[in-house]
C-alpha cells in the first residue's frame, strides 16, 4: 500500500508540475504574429465569399487568441453589401465569440443593414452577453446610421424590444457637417433619455483634424454633467502621427482637469520600439503618482504586464518579480508545499500563519479597485486559458498559491485525526478562505471577486491536502492518537 501511494503521490506531483511548465511557457498565437491567407470565390446570384484565415510558420490554420477565431468567412452580395459574417475554428466549424455569436446576418433595405441578427453555431437566433438577438436600424438622409433598437424572440415565435444588460433600449447618433457622430444618446422603452449603468445618457464629442475623438464630455437624463466611477465628467485625449492615443486628461463638471478617485488626473503612454506600451500616471500638477496596485506606471509587454516606479524603473516587489518571471510560482509553490511536508510541532502553525499573511499579501495587499467588483459566470476563465495567455497564467497561479495552505492544513489536523478525515476538513478549510477572500474583494472593490477563482482554490487545497495524505505526513501521530483511545 505504501508503494501504491508513493507511486501516486509521483505521478500528481509530475502532473501537476508539467501542467504548470507548460501552461505557463505556452503562449496562445495573436493576431500580431500570426500571417492572414484570403481567398475569394463566386456564389450564387452574383454573391461572392471570401475568407479569410490566420496562419502560423508552418502554414497552419490556427486562431488567434485576441479574436477568437481561426478563419472569418464573409458573403456580400452582387453590390458589395455584406449579407452574412461567419466565424470557424482550425477545422472550419463555427465557433462562438466571446459576446456569444457564432455569425451575424444582416437584412438589407437599398443596401441598408436594417436588421442585424446573431447567431449560435448551429445557425439558430442566440441571445449575445449584452442581452439581445437583434438590432434594428434607422438611417438619416445622408445614409447615416441614425438610431438602434435592440430586440429578443418572445415565445410566440415574435420579436420585443428589449433593454440591454447597459440599461438602454435604443441608441441614436446625431452628425456634424463632416459626418462625425459628435453626440451620442441612450433612451429607455418609453424613448426618454435614460442614464446606463456607466452613469450617463447623452456623450458630446469633438474631433480633431485626423478624425479622432479629441474630447468627451457626459451628461445625465436631465442634462446636467454626469460624474462617472473615478470621479470625470469628461476627457481630453492626444494622439501621436500615427493616431496612438499618448495622452489621456480626466475633467470636472466645469471642464477643468480633476485629480480622479485613484489620485491621477493624467495617463501618458509612449510605445518602445519593441512592440511594448508604457503607461505612466500623473496629477494636476504633472507629478507621478500611483494608478492604482502602488504602482507609478505599466509596462505592457503583451504577455506579462511589469509595474513601474515613479522613476519608469521596474518595481522590485516579490509580485513584479512573480508577473516577470512566472516560472518561479511553480518553484515557490514546490518549495513550499515540499516544506510543509515535513514541518513538526509548533513550528506548523507559524508557518501556517506565515503562508496566510502572504496570501492575503498576493490577494489584496496589492489589488486595483475594478469598474465591476464581481464576475459570477461560471467557468469563464477555464473556457478562455487556452487563448487568453494572462487569464490562464491567473487560474495557474490561483491553483498554486492554495496548494502550500492545503498541504500545511492537512499536515495539523492529520495529527489529531485520522489522515482521510483530516484530507477532507483541510478542503473545506481551503475553500473556506476563498470565500473570505472573494467577499473581501466584492465587499470593498479590490480585485474582481470570481466564482472561478474560488474553484481555482479550492482545487489548489485539495491537491495539497492529497499530497499530505499520500505522503503520510502525520501518520506517526494519529497513529498515537488510535492507540491512546484504544
């Protein structure tokens, strides 16, 4: 038996450790590094298809993380108008996005798109994220898209106007001279100016000479400015030659610019050479300050992002050095769990208490505020590893940190109870803390508190418990325990 259970213990700990090299080294093919191969053929009625596919070194069709899909197969009709958008995989089957679509079909009035429908991979009506099947569009005279109205399928087989999960049920644009939608509005069923839930319900824009977006500004339902979550009215926002954003000013109601609720009034980005973005934050009085996880600025490198001191210097902090090098939360968490194994006496609960401040440490210490303080769809970031290098690198790390706190756990209560009893409580413990921890972060705004990062968790105690199990560790002790009740 103990054979058995050394084998075992073997194969979960190589499992466990490959899994983790390889998710953490594999990096999901963008869009940037992938080549595109199209192609156009002829369809009926003077239709035409063509698709379009990203492509790896060895001519391979492969998706691309940043979009979701492998190929995009788009029909147009006799005139150039696009009838159908199709989205498929390696194999050329459909493939959902992440709002919930698999393709999009657009019914055209005088080469209008006047109803635009989603669909599922089966080709069937499919309600996307945002809450709705279809949208129906009006134009203006000038051929401008004038105003959406968003609709679902009742069970009669009828469509009804919906509201969105953003709170509006129509969306209209009104244009200057040059065809620039220079104020946005949002309406309720009724057609009334309503607030969404990101607290405004009209956008005034203005355009610069390249066309972009050089200010906005927010009103609410009765016309007054519109205060948002960090605090703005409004921004200001800079562009390089190339038509990079370099400099984002937040404002008041008086149009002046406002320190936000983080500390910062100012954002600027530069772009390195290499592919990489540096943003840096600034007050109303151009000085830096921290944007929020006590750092000055980001490096974004488009794997990993890198914190900054106000100097643009990298941050020496044990969870920089984690984002920098993500092999070593493998060799911590190995070290650590390997540690606990062989832990006696009163020592265990220092470490116990030890481990529990550096969880807190790595959960909350140093968590942004988020716009949304909860994600409870469940699964999300399993559905989205394999694409989504960042998001697979956080279910990893979720998993590790609680491997260590399961093993130590089980290594106590092994000595007082018998070691499956002690497996099971340990678990439950493990979860326990989650919960903590996720409440935590809902409660004041730090982090994102997820249904998956509990079950990320919870499985990173139940493998520490079951390697403290399958080592035996404590063995000695409970075995003492039997003897003395017998």
């Amino acid at each position: 038996m103990k054979v058995r259970k050394r084998i075992l213990l073997i194969v979960i700990v190589a499992v466990v450790a490959a899994a983790t090299v390889v998710s953490i080294t594999y990096r999901a093919p963008t869009s940037k590094n992938l080549k595109t191969s199209s192609s156009t053929t002829a369809g009926e009625n003077g239709k035409s298809v063509t698709t379009t596919s990203y492509v790896n070194d060895k001519g391979s069709v492969v998706v691309a993380s940043d979009k979701g899909y492998a190929t995009q197969r788009v029909t147009k009709d006799g005139e150039g108008h696009t009838l159908m958008e199709e989205y498929l995989d390696e194999s050329g089957a459909l493939i959902a996005l992440s709002s919930g679509y698999a393709a999009v079909s657009y019914t055209l009035t005088d080469g209008l798109a006047t109803e635009i429908h989603y669909l599922d991979e089966q080709m069937q009506p499919v309600v996307i994220s945002t809450g709705y099947f279809s949208i129906h569009r009006t134009y203006t005279d000038k051929k401008l898209a004038d105003t959406d109205t968003y609709f679902i399928h009742t069970s009669d087989g009828k469509e009804a106007q919906v509201t969105r999960k953003e709170g509006y049920a129509a969306y209209s644009r009104i244009y200057n001279e040059k065809k620039q939608a220079i104020i946005l509005e949002y309406r309720d069923l009724q057609g009334s100016l309503v607030d969404i839930t990101s607290g405004y319900a009209r956008r005034i824009r203005s355009f610069n000479e390249a066309g972009k977006v050089c200010e906005e500004l927010y009103y609410d339902a009765s016309g007054q400015p519109a205060i948002l979550s960090l605090g703005q009215s409004g921004y200001r926002r800079d562009y390089d030659d190339e038509g990079r954003t370099i400099e984002t000013t937040y404002i008041g109601p008086n149009g002046a610019p406002i320190n936000t609720t983080r500390g910062y009034s100012t954002i600027k980005t530069s772009y390195p050479s290499d592919g990489s973005t540096i943003t840096q934050y600034y007050d109303v009085d151009g000085h830096p300050v921290t944007g929020g996880n006590s750092q000055y600025g980001v490096l974004d490198t488009g794997e990993q992002r890198i914190y900054l001191n106000e100097d643009g210097e990298i941050v020496h902090r044990l969870d920089n050095v984690l984002m920098r090098h993500p092999v070593w939360v493998l060799v911590i968490g190995t070290v650590l769990t390997v540690l606990s194994l062989f832990l006696r006496g009163r020592v265990r609960w220092v470490f116990l208490f030890a481990y529990l401040l550096f969880i807190v440490y790595m959960t909350m210490y140093y968590r942004e505020p988020q716009g949304s303080r909860n994600r409870l769809e469940l699964f999300y970031s399993y559905r989205r590893m394999l694409t989504d290098d960042g998001l697979r690198q956080q279910v990893i790390n979720n998993i590790l940190l609680f491997i260590p706190l399961g093993t130590i756990l089980s290594n106590l209560i092994s000595s007082k109870l018998p070691t499956g009893k002690a497996t099971i409580i340990s678990v439950l413990i493990c979860m326990g803390c989650s919960v903590v921890i996720e409440a935590v972060q809902w409660k004041f705004g730090i982090g994102l508190a997820e249904v998956d990062d509990l079950i990320s968790n919870t499985l990173g105690g139940t493998i520490g418990a079951i390697i403290n199990f399958l080592a035996g560790a404590g063995k000695c002790r409970s075995a003492k325990h039997k003897l003395y009740r017998a």
